[in-house]
C-alpha cells in the first residue's frame, strides 16, 4: 500500500464535512432569496406524489433529455465504483466511462436554460466545476495521488450527483413537475 492511499472512510468523512457545509450555506442563500422576493414568488404549488409524467421529459429539450439520460447513467456507474474494489481494470475502464459521462453531463447542462428565464442556470456552477474536477480526478488517478483523485471523485458522487440531484426536486424544476407537480 502506498504512503498516498487511504481508508475510505476518512475520504467519506471529509466529503460528509464539506457537503454538510455547503447544503448549510446553500440554505441561508435560498432564505435569504426567497426573503427578497414578493409573496407571490415564494409561495409554492401544491404537492402531491403521483406516477411519474414520462411525457414532460419527453418533451423536453434536447439537451436536458441528453443531460438526464447521461446523469442517470453516470449515477448508476459511480455508484458500482464508490462500493466497489479500487485499483483493479473493471474499476479503472468504468472510470474512463464514468468521466466520459460526466463530461458529457456537464456540457449538456451548459445548453439547459432557466426555467425562471434568462441565460443562466445556478446549477450549472455543477457543471463548471466538473468541467474543471474531471480532468483533475484523472490526472490524479494516472499519478497514482490516490488521495486526490479519492476526494475529487467522492465529491462528484456526493455534490454533483447526490447532492444536486436532489435539487432538481425542487419546486417549479422539471423532475419536480414529474413526480410531484
């Protein structure tokens, strides 16, 4: 073993602080949003769980069909990885995968507008720093800095994925709309 490596545990911790840190300060920033906005922007529509609308992603724009179907599959892959043996070939080629899905996720995401209107998306912060975090996670990996590219690649599975993912479920967004709306 390596002077770099290290338990996964303590990689899960470090990754648990900061995402703890961040839906904390995403918190006070969604509060102190919907503190400055009028009444009528903060009030939310109803709720109810239903079968899931297929048809609203059907209809959806292209680069959010591609976004979803990339970010599915990417979830399902990175998950096989987080609880599978590291090091070996199957873990290194799903990896090469799992980049290639992320990348592609996060360029989708770029052409996914504001449902609120106007050009810019605040989740595409998400897709910036995956633009960036990828390619570092595998230069990382090819360096064998095991820490690195262990902590880099939790962070996507935990922020990008997890994270993020559950704030597509928030009201007004289209998964929103598909469960719930």
């Amino acid at each position: 073993m390596s002077s770099q490596a290290l338990s996964t545990g303590s990689v899960v911790r470090g990754v648990a602080v900061r995402m703890l840190i961040g839906i904390s300060v995403t918190a006070v920033l969604v509060t102190i949003f919907a503190a400055t906005q009028p009444a009528s922007h903060v009030s939310l529509p109803a709720a109810h769980l239903h079968a899931p609308r297929w048809d609203l992603i059907a209809r959806a724009s292209v680069p959010m069909r591609i976004h979803l179907a990339t970010v599915l599959a990417a979830l399902v892959l990175a998950t096989v990885q987080v609880v599978g043996p590291k090091g070996r070939t199957l873990h290194r080629v799903l990896g090469w995968v799992l980049a290639i899905l992320l990348l592609i996720t996060a360029v989708a995401s770029l052409f996914i507008r504001n449902p609120a209107g106007g050009l810019f998306n605040p989740f595409q912060v998400f897709s910036v720093w995956t633009l960036i975090g990828v390619p570092w996670a595998l230069v990382a990996a090819r360096r064998h800095d095991i820490r690195r590219h262990a902590r880099l690649m939790y962070g996507f599975y935990f922020g990008a994925l997890i994270f993020a993912g559950l704030l597509t479920l928030l009201p007004g967004r289209l998964m929103w709309w598909v469960f719930f709306g």
